[in-house]
C-alpha cells in the first residue's frame, strides 16, 4: 500500500478547512490531490470515530457493572465485618454466673 504524502496532522487540518467550508475544488488545487482523496480521508475520519464513540459506549458500560460488583463486594465485606466482630465479642464475654 502507497504511503501518503501527508501526514495525519496535514489530513486533520485540511479536513478541518473543509469543515470550515472551504470547497473541495480549491482544497484540490491548493494542495494538488484529487476530490476523492479528500472524501476518502473524511470518510475514514468519520468511520474511525464511530468505531471509538462505540469502544467508548462498551467502556462506560463495562464501568457501570464493575462499579455495581464492587460496591455488592464492599457490601459482602461490611455484613462479614459484622459478623465476624459478634462472634469475637459472645466469645470475649465472661460466661454469666460463674464468679471466683
């Protein structure tokens, strides 16, 4: 595969003159590639971030059950605290009605 004469900053910033509403036709000229380089480098522009607006929906999902199961865990953990806290205190208690 042909490497491209720009870089990925050149590409960004002549998409972004596009996007500010320069016409194809002069962004053509003025940097001497065809029309359908230009539509070819926005339509891999736009079809990147939709693969990353939909890796980032699946990471904020992916976050929300994890914060669900730690906080089910810290809940585990308070209720077994307690337990194991009455236990050591029936067990640290003098027994009742015998005395020295």
């Amino acid at each position: 595969m042909r490497r491209s004469k720009f870089t990925d900053e050149q590409i960004a910033s002549i998409l972004d003159e596009y996007r500010k509403g320069a016409r194809i036709a002069q962004l053509s000229q003025k940097y001497n590639v065809s029309g359908a380089t230009i539509y070819s480098w926005k339509n891999k522009i736009q079809a990147r971030s939709s693969r990353s607006e939909q890796n980032l929906m699946q990471l904020e999902e992916e976050n929300r059950r994890l914060k669900a199961r730690l906080i089910d865990a810290l809940i585990d953990n308070e209720v077994l605290r307690d337990i194991l806290c009455k236990k050591r205190s029936e067990h640290s208690d003098p027994p009742i009605g015998k005395s020295k």
